[in-house]
C-alpha cells in the first residue's frame, strides 16, 4: 500500500481580511489557543459584517484573556489601524 504525498499548500495572501483579523489577535494572551481562535472569529466577523463594535465583538467572543477588555481591543485596533483599517 502507497500513499500519495500531501498536496502542495499555499500561504493565504497577508493582506486578506482573514489574515488580518486573526494577527489582530495574534498578541493577546489566553488562557487556550482557542480562545484565540474565537476572539479572531469575532473579529473578522466584525470586520466583515461591520455589525457591532469592537467591543461588542471582544465581549461576544467570550474569550478567556489574561488581559482586561479594554487592554485587547487597544491592541487590537492599533493592528488593525497600523495595516491601514479603522474601526
């Protein structure tokens, strides 16, 4: 029995809304990888949806971070606004 190699992967392009939410998050520490996940979700959703705020997307998360709210979304909205997003 033979397996074939995997198929080849391509990196997503950096500049992508995708990309951009979850290195928005990249920084922040947690208490697991996924709360990171879904603060990143939350994020992007925001972002996309363009639906609720910041803060209401941090809250909405639910994410365990060792960090105070407000201490993630100033993190947050500094990536965001240094790769030339406002929110």
């Amino acid at each position: 029995m033979t397996t074939k190699p995997p198929s080849p992967v391509q990196p997503a392009d950096q500049s992508r809304i995708e990309q951009l939410a979850y290195a928005s998050v990249s920084a922040i520490p947690v208490v697991e990888p996924h709360d990171r996940d879904r603060l990143g979700y939350n994020v992007w959703r925001q972002l996309t949806l363009k639906m609720d705020s910041l803060e209401s997307a941090v809250t909405t998360a639910g994410a365990r971070m060792l960090i105070s709210d407000q201490e993630a979304i100033r993190i947050i909205r500094a990536f965001l606004r240094d790769k030339g997003i406002t929110v």
